[in-house]
C-alpha cells in the first residue's frame, strides 16, 4: 500500500469470515517486513499460470464434478 503498512491473515470479505469462521488479520507496520511480503507475492506471479475464461469453460468433466461436490462440503470447511 504504502511500502510501510502491510495486512496479512486470512479474512475475506464476506458474512462467513466475518461471524462464522472466527479469521483474523494482524497489521504489520515496517519497511522491511512489506518489502519481504512484496518480494513473495512477485514470486507467487512467477509461480503462476494465466486462465483464460475459455479454458475455464473447456476444463474436464471429471474437475467440474470434483467443484461440484467440494462445494457441497464447503459449509463444512
């Protein structure tokens, strides 16, 4: 944000995060600590792999069903 300030923790935005799931975030203020999260988020982008909506459209039978029953399960998890 500011190369100062950093959010790490697992809160998302959503009624879930907020009342059901008890996450938590910790604020970090210093430097050094958001140049290092900075350096890890660049090396999560090298690590990854651009998906296009037409390949999320063409994915297998087999992934969508695995989707499928996962989120059944997700109230769970």
């Amino acid at each position: 944000m500011d190369d100062y300030l950093s959010f790490v923790g697992s809160a998302n935005m959503d009624h879930r995060s907020f009342d059901l799931n008890f996450e938590i975030n910790a604020v970090i203020y210093g430097k050094e600590f958001c140049a290092q999260l900075a350096q890890s988020f660049l090396q999560d982008l090298d690590d990854s792999k651009l998906i296009t909506g037409q390949m999320w459209r063409q994915r297998g039978k087999r992934e969508v069903l695995a989707e499928k029953i996962a989120r059944l399960f997700s109230p769970l998890l």
